[in-house]
C-alpha cells in the first residue's frame, strides 16, 4: 500500500478551502486538508520538468493517476475564525501619515480565513490497492521531505511516504470515497500536472493577477462518507441519490414517488429477491414510524425556485440492517427508468454534478436550527397545530422538538409546491388536512428533515433557511 502522513507541527492547520476567505465571510475551514492540496504541495515541492532538482518528476505522473485516497482525520476538529487585521501595503504610491509605525506606508486589510485545530494533529492518506516502484517511492520521499507547510505559511507540516497504515489511523475517524458520501473533498485527477505547469507560467508572467478563480480545472470535487456520518445509525441514511433526465412539475409528487417506490421493489426483487419489509411497510416489526421514505427533490428556496422535481432520494432509518441497505441501494440505483401515467423520465445515479443544485444531496444533507416545507406537510390528527403537536410529528420522525413553529397553508418559501387536495390525498385512504410548516430547533438539525404522515410519499420534506 502507500500512505502519506501529515504531522502539524503546531498542531494548526489554516488553509482557504475555495479561495473566499478574502471576502470575510469564510466561517468553515478546509478540513480535512484535501488531497488535491496535498499534491499541490508535492509539485511546489521540487518543480516539474527542467526545475526539479532532486527528482525527475515522473513520480508526480505516477501519483496523479491515483484514484481518492482514504483520508484518517479527526472527524470535527474546532473551527476559529480568525479576526481581520490591517498591515503595511508594500509596493505602489506612498500615503503620508497613514501609517503610525510605518510613515508613508498605506495599510491593507487582512482576512486570514479559519484556522483549525485538530484534536489529532495527524493526518493520513492511504491508498490500500496501490504500490509504487522503488524508484516512485524514493522520489516521493525526496518530495515529501521539502514540503515545510501545507495551506498557510503559518501551518507547518511533516510529511513521511511510508507503505503500511501507521498507528494514528483510526478505523473510525476515516473519510471513504462513496458516491453517496455526506461531503464533498477535491481530489486530483490525470491532467493536473499540465494545469499545474500552465498556471505556473501564467503566475512568472503576470503575477499575482493570475488568481486561482482563474483555473476550475483545477478543482475535482470527490464525494466522501465522514466519520459524523456514523449519525445514519441514529439518524438514518439516505442510500441513494439519483438525477432525472428532465425535470418534473412538483404537482405530480405523489405519482413520482409512487413511481419511485414501486421500481425500487420490482428492482430489488429482480437483483436480489423478496424485499424487506421496511422498504414496502407490509408486516413490519419495527416500533414507531421507521420505514423507507422515497423523497422528491424539488428547486425550492431560491428567487427564480419554481418547484420542479430534479431528483429523487431513498432514505433508510437507523434500525435497517446493513445488508438490507445495501440491496436497497443497489436495487435504487439501478433504476435506468420511471414509467407510468403516460410518460418516461431517465434517471441516473447522481455523479457529483453541482448543478442542478436541487438533485445534490449539499443541498438535503446541511445542518441548520431553522427549517421550512419545501413539499406541505400532511397533519397526522385532525386537530389545531400548536406546538405539542407539531413536536410529536418530530418526535416519530426522529427529529429533536422544535423551540418555536410557524404553519399556513400556502408556501413559506419561494418555489415551494402549493398543491390541491387531490394531489395530496391517497383515494383510498380518509382525507386529512396539511399545510406548509416552518420549524425553529435550539441545536442545528442535520438533514434530511421529513416530517408529517406522509414522509413515506415525500411529502413534509423540508429546507434549510439558516441566513
């Protein structure tokens, strides 16, 4: 295997996870610091081409293939966002007075970012099914052994390449590569040393003018499963994400996730026979509400939002076993198609694609203490909504009780669906009311957050409003 350590030597680690920390409004560190950072640092190390001076460079050709390592980090080190300060502007027209210790000196503001502070100052990559030549080793260790900071100057690093998991690494406090992970880590990919050498000669000619905006190709965003995503076997986990070919009107939800839910069992019972019961809720044996919730993920929350379905979501709860989980997701993902009601849609597992916004599970999966219907929300008694009754459908959803709450009938936020009776009531079950509901926690709430009696069908799904 091949394993590369980090070792913050004081015990810190700053480093701009996008390039908005000059913008004063970075609140959340990089973290764990990515392995396409990692290999920025490795090709600063020695140079590439005519510049290397200890290596030939190949290896970095060899380490670019790689595929996602697994990354052994601690799971939710402290962010401290650091306060802006002023310093001297060098270079440029001078300004008397304007500077007390630095006469004739102008001042410029400082927004030094996030620093974080790792409970374990260790990080390691690992790459189980990888091993380099003698030659490639020798050339990364040469590498590593120049690297004196990764991020900011001020985080100072030790780097080893070794071929066997050092002790540090904890089986718990790894991030896997999962496309259905809960975060999202840039990777490097073939190709990169080239952007690395072009971005190089545009920096010696231009300068600082050549920012990193400049260069997206240089930026591979990589779907991760995080140790806080140990909060499924609480919580619950959504197995699968999928995309549709063409977006939906939201007024057909309920025929869409019947859709879903229905190939999601013919699926399964092809791949891997009879399905369990918590995918269909027939016999269940379970306590509570705990079975499947087959989820349509409508573009709602935003001005131009206008309540189209772009995807589709299978969530789990915490008591499935692991092995009913996985089938689950293999029998989701491999639904190609939804027919029915007179037309096809596509689907397709979701890639990582940032855009449609609505269909990445980002979008789903924040944490927030503020929480809005972007689907209405059907009420599991006929009663008048206060707040003990708003706190029990939280309750049977696994939610914490909410502090405060607001419903009406019509949508709280933009593109959220307003839908009719007709499109929310089952025919062959009793009618019952439902509304749009905004609910309030004291702690953040981790998405998804599904509440009412129809969160099975999709309905109550809600969205962050945090800011």
């Amino acid at each position: 295997m091949l394993a590369i350590t980090i070792e913050f030597l004081h015990g810190t680690f700053r480093g701009d996870p996008n390039g908005t920390a000059n913008t004063g409004r970075l609140d959340k560190g990089e973290w764990p610091p990515s392995p396409g950072r990692l290999f920025a640092a490795l090709v600063a190390a020695d140079g590439t081409g005519e510049a290397c001076r200890v290596t030939d460079g190949s290896e970095l050709e060899w380490f670019e293939q790689l595929p996602p390592p697994l990354i052994y980090a601690d799971a939710a080190p402290p962010h401290q966002t650091l306060t802006p300060r002023f310093v001297v502007r060098h270079g440029g027209a001078t300004a008397k007075g304007s500077h007390q210790e630095y006469v004739g000196r102008g001042t410029a503001i400082n927004r030094a970012g996030v620093r974080i502070a790792p409970n374990t100052p260790c990080v390691v990559y690992a790459w189980d099914d990888e091993t380099p030549p003698d030659a490639i080793l020798d050339a990364l260790r040469r590498r590593a052994a120049r690297v004196g900071y990764l991020g900011s100057s001020d985080s100072a690093v030790r780097l080893r390449v070794r071929t066997d998991l050092p002790a540090s690494a904890e089986p718990t406090k790894s991030f896997n590569p999962d496309p259905d992970g809960d975060t999202s880590i840039n990777v490097s990919q073939p190709g990169d040393l080239g952007q690395w050498d072009r971005r190089h000669r545009e920096w010696t000619e231009r300068g600082a003018s050549a920012s990193r905006s400049q260069y997206p190709a240089l930026m591979h965003s990589a779907r991760y499963r995080s140790p806080c995503s140990a909060r499924s076997e609480e919580l619950g986990e959504v197995v699968a994400w999928l995309r549709l070919s063409d977006a939906i009107s939201g007024r057909r939800i309920g025929a869409l996730t019947a859709r879903f839910k229905d190939a999601v069992l013919s699926q399964h019972q092809r791949i891997h026979g009879t399905p369990p019961a918590v995918l269909h809720g027939h016999g269940y044996t379970g306590t509570g509400y705990d079975i499947a919730r087959y989820l349509a993920l409508p573009d709602v929350g935003y001005i131009r939002s206008r309540g189209r379905i772009h995807g589709l979501a299978l969530w789990l709860p915490p008591s499935t076993d692991p092995m009913a989980r996985q089938t689950a997701r293999d029998a989701a993902r491999s639904i190609r198609t939804l027919s029915g009601a007179g037309r096809n849609v596509a689907l397709a597992p979701h890639d990582g694609e940032a855009r449609p916004l609505a269909a990445h599970p980002d979008r789903w999966l924040q944490s927030s203490r503020a929480w809005s219907t972007a689907v209405p929300a059907i009420h599991e008694r006929r009663r008048p909504l206060d707040l003990e009754e708003v706190s029990r459908w939280c309750r049977h959803a696994g939610l914490p009780d909410p502090v405060a709450f607001r419903s009406t009938r019509a949508p709280l936020v933009p593109g959220a669906l307003d839908l009719a009776p007709i499109e929310v009531n089952r025919p062959d079950r009793p009618p019952l009311p439902y509304s749009h509901v905004e609910l309030r926690f004291e702690r953040p709430v981790f998405g998804p957050v599904v509440i009412g009696s129809g969160r099975q069908r999709g309905f109550g799904l809600c969205v962050p409003i945090d800011g």
